[in-house]
C-alpha cells in the first residue's frame, strides 16, 4: 500500500514477475477488493495458484512515526507481510511504504542479527564498469568506527550477491582521500578496516568515487549516504527536466530532438535510480527490500528481483555467519 | 599554476574574458615565458594594456599540506595572486590549485571578516528554477550551530550576487524534512535559523531539493556539502560515460545516436558543474574564488565570470556588513 502510486504500480509488477519467474510464488497485502480490482479475469485465473491476496485494511501513511508503527500498525499490509517473513511462509519483503516504519517494525518483528549494532540499509548503485554497494542509505546517524565495521562486512555480503567477484574493494565516503581528512570516527574507522582480516581497505573515497567503479562497497554514516544518493537523484531528475524543457525552433531541429530524447530515456534508465531500485535492510533476521517511494511499476519490479536475489542467495543467513565470524574476532583480541 | 590542465585552461580563459569585458584589466601569476608562450604576438600586442604577466617561479603542488603553504610557499603564483589582492591591485583572485593550500593562504594573506567564526566555501548550482546557493562545500567539518548560522547569512549575501529575489529562501540539509529529523547540531541550527529575522527559514530539505530551486540557499557541514556536490558530478560523468558507450547496431540507430549524442552534450552543459564553475570562498577580506581542479578552459571562464559578479556586487565588503549585523544582534541578546 506504500508508494506514491501504492497497488497501482506494485500490482502490475506482480503479474510481470510471476510472468518471468515460473518458479516463485508471491503473497500481496492489502485490502483485498482493492487488489482484485487491478487484475484481469484472466490473471486471476492463470496466477491463482502462485499470487495470494492477503486481505489487511490498515495501512500505514507517510506521516506515521516510527514509534507510532510499532505500538500500533502490526495488522497493517507492512506488519503483516514482515510477521509472514519471521514465520518463515515467505523469504523476502517488498515495500515502497514509509521508510522509519519499515525499519522499525522490521526490527521489532523480525529482530536483529545476533552481534548486529545497528542495521543498515544499503543499495547497489550502477558505476561505469558495473555497480557498487553504498551503505548507510539513512537508517542511522552518528556512526561510530565500530558501527561503520560492521556495515562494511555486512556490505561485502549485500555486494556479493550483486557482483560475481572474488575480492571486493572496500573505501570508506570522505572529504578527500589523504589520511588526515575527515571527521575523527571516519579515520577511526580506516584504522579497524586496515586490520580486518576480512576487509580489502582501498582507503577514502570522495562522492564522485561512488559512480567511477574503482571501488565495490562504500561505507558512510546515514546522514552522508542519503544526502549522497539523493544529490545523485536529483541531479538526475534536473537533467531530464532541462532535456525536456529546451525548445529547439526549427521542425528539423524539433524532430531530431524527440528521437534524440527517445534515446536520452532509454540512457537515463541505466543509470537512474529506479533501474537499480530496491535497498537491503541489512542487519535484520529476513531480507527486507525497500523501494524507492516514487517507484513507476517498472522500478518495483526491479526491487523485486533484487529481492529474489537476496532471498536466492540465502542473504539474511550470510549475514548472520559475517557476524558470527566478526564477533569470534573481535572476543578473541 | 593549478588545476589539472594549469595555464593551459586559464590563458585562453583570459583572453576570452578580456575580449568579453573590454574595460577589465587582469594580472596573470606564474613563470613568464610558460604564460607567454601560451598567448600569439597578436593577442600579446592588442591585449597587453590589460593583461600583465606576474613572473612567479615558485608554485604550488597538489600534495603540499595547509601548513606547509602558509609557512613556505607565500612566493607561490597563488600566494602572490592573494598578496595582490589583500593590497588593494586586484579585486577577486580565480584558482584552480591546491584547494586546501587556497583556504589557508587566504585566511592568513587577507584574514578573516570581523566575527566570522569560519569562512565557509560556497556555490550556486543549477536548478529546475534557476539556481541555488550550496555551502559549506568543504572548507569546515564538524560545524556548530553558530556555524551554519554564519553560513546561512554569507550564504543570502552571495546568492544575492547570482539571483535577482528579494526573499531568499535558506533550508537545511538534512535526511529528512521533519523536524525531529538530524543531528543536535543540525536541529539546533534550524532553531536559530527560525529566530533570525534576516533568515527567510524554509526548514529542513533532502539532497534532490538542492537541485529542484524550493529553496535559495542549502546550508551544511563541510562534509555533507562536499559529498552532495561531489556525488552529483559523479552521476553526471558515469550518464556521459553511459551515453557513449551504448552501441546500437542498426545504422539507423547509429545516426540518431551520434545527433542524441550531441543534443545531450548540450543539455549537460546546461546542468554540470563546469556550467556553474566558481566556489566562493567567503568570511575572507577579499573576494576569493575556487575554480574546480578538473576546470577546462570553457569552465575556468565561467569562474572568471563568477569572480567579476562578485567583484562587480562589492560581495566581500558585503559579507563584513552582514556579519556586523549579526554580531550586533547576538550582543544585544
């Protein structure tokens, strides 16, 4: 029921999975008559085995608080796809709703990773010569060294899932790329990343690093992951606008410039955010998948591959051995 | 001497600009015969009234730290540039180098306005609307409150500068518009900002705002400010870099390709930072201003340009007003 566009694009990217995945199976929740009403007769026929609406009639908004969601929106679409999840009926969650509700009853219900300080949400982003794993998107603030660990090693298991490599470069988001830069948690950080065993420390990294591909995972402090995803988004979204808005006089030029903006969309769909839609919550005990609130059906489609990915991949109990691992060291020293 | 191309993109900058603006005069820092034999006996004999070439050996690296430039290397191109202008021969200061090496030389060369507690370095960008001042854009980490305070004023005087509004609208960035939203610092600062009667305060806004014109000027931390700009030039080079190497097959679409091509390079110049070139570093006695390192000969002349706006606009003598005022208010408090 999240999103901008709510079952309107989430229902129609139902169908299309199902239609590409013959092997999954899919639960939607929301108020039934709602639902029903965006699917044909036919569909209801031919997906009747595999998609199963599951009636909820609360729903959370957008003004809804964290803390609001989790004493009293259990029954919602949200609280009851996540319960479905902790109870193991399904192996991954989808949601464009609201983000701190999501997160808040994603640990309230599913608890957290045993070792786990604070859950992060992370997201692969598209690079020049592949993708790369930026995390913390906003799920906390005032990050200390230790919290950025981890995330590091919770994003080398989010990135694998993604990138078919071996040995991932880990970089830590900061002012510039000379030791002495940044804040005192960040060159805090660089240090317990240097000496991690489990970690190829490729040093700092500046915003635009995110996007050359000369790193894998990117770890940073909420407040700098959201601001740098959102920057990022919006001088995407600027640079359609001008496109769209520059008249050009001449029919001929008129001409060329709607074929030319034809191929400019189908460029802005490789890097903009929707064709890389879908961050983890990682930290959690199930896959969480967040979809950006402004998803068309297309981008939710594509968060919910990344979804099946996550789930393919066992993730979540990845996660857990990654922390397994990192809690046996750092008792050991 | 800076900048990744060095007097190769500012010469021809120089010339562009004296031929643009017949009645200004330049001073150009740096080894003699390097710069002359940049320029034709033609441009050297109808421009040399005005042009004046300041013979420097000395120069400044990328790797020279802060301090090393205030101790050693005041002889510097770009310490003898700021020497000219903290004695009154020159009214704005363009570079390209080494942007630590400037913060420092500035502050020591031409000192800070009475009351500025930071000089922060800060830049319109481009928006849907028109266009927005961003600061700090690195220059301080971990600011206070009073910091983004003193921001928030330098910040209206220089957009004034660029936008002819009389009400500027200041935000905060932050990870959210609500206003339980951020750090204590950034929370504070959105309370002295609703207090000040010189701030028209617009509350808190996302990274995308940044490039939507809601607002007039965006006020950050340092580190915040440099990974939204960074991040947004990052995504605007991997979009370039997409667009030329997605290869059609057909002929046909090969042709509407390469006139794609060129209508998106018109329309990035209309949004990228070149476009936009020229940070201002303000809370200095001088107008000072830093060319992006990467600045081709086209971008280092907008800079010049941002530099005449500034010097044209008196922005400097400006800013020490707007700060008498507010130290005047907060003394009254």
């Amino acid at each position: 029921m999240g999103g901008d566009l709510g079952p309107r694009s989430v229902v129609p990217a139902c169908v299309r999975f199902l239609q590409r995945f013959p092997g999954a199976e899919l639960k939607l929740f929301g108020p039934h008559d709602l639902l029903s009403s965006l699917l044909t007769e036919q569909q209801k026929s031919s997906l009747a085995t595999r998609l199963q609406l599951v009636d909820c009639e609360q729903e959370i908004t957008q003004e809804c608080n964290p803390i609001q969601a989790v004493r009293h929106k259990r029954d919602s679409s949200m609280g009851r796809a996540l319960q479905a999840l902790a109870d193991g009926q399904v192996q991954a969650v989808v949601s464009s709703g609201n983000t701190g509700a999501l997160l808040a009853l994603s640990r309230s219900i599913l608890g957290t990773i045993d070792g786990v300080r604070r859950p992060a949400l992370g997201k692969s982003v598209p690079t020049e010569r592949g993708s790369c794993f930026l995390l913390d998107l906003g799920a906390n603030i005032g990050c200390s060294a230790e919290d950025l660990l981890q995330f590091a090693r919770m994003g080398i298991e989010a990135q694998r899932v993604h990138a078919d490599k071996c040995e991932l470069k880990v970089a830590l988001l900061n002012i510039g790329a000379e030791a002495h830069k940044g804040t005192e948690e960040i060159r805090r950080a660089a240090e317990l990343f240097e000496s991690d065993p489990e970690i190829n420390y490729a040093g700092f990294v500046e915003g635009h690093d995110i996007f050359t591909g000369c790193v894998d995972v990117v770890v940073c402090d909420g407040l700098l992951g959201n601001v740098a995803m959102k920057s990022a988004e919006g001088v995407i979204r600027l640079m359609g606008q001008k496109a769209f808005t520059i008249e050009d006089k001449t029919p001929f030029k008129r001409f060329f410039g709607q074929l030319a903006i034809k191929l400019l969309r189908k460029w802005r769909t490789q890097v903009e955010p929707s064709r890389y839609n879908g961050a983890s919550f990682l930290g959690v005990k199930g896959n969480v998948i967040k979809s950006h609130g402004g998803a068309s059906s297309e981008a939710f489609y594509r968060a919910m591959i990344t979804a099946k990915e996550c789930a393919d991949a066992d993730l979540a109990a990845r996660l857990g051995d990654a922390m397994a691992r990192l809690q046996a060291r750092v008792s050991h020293q």
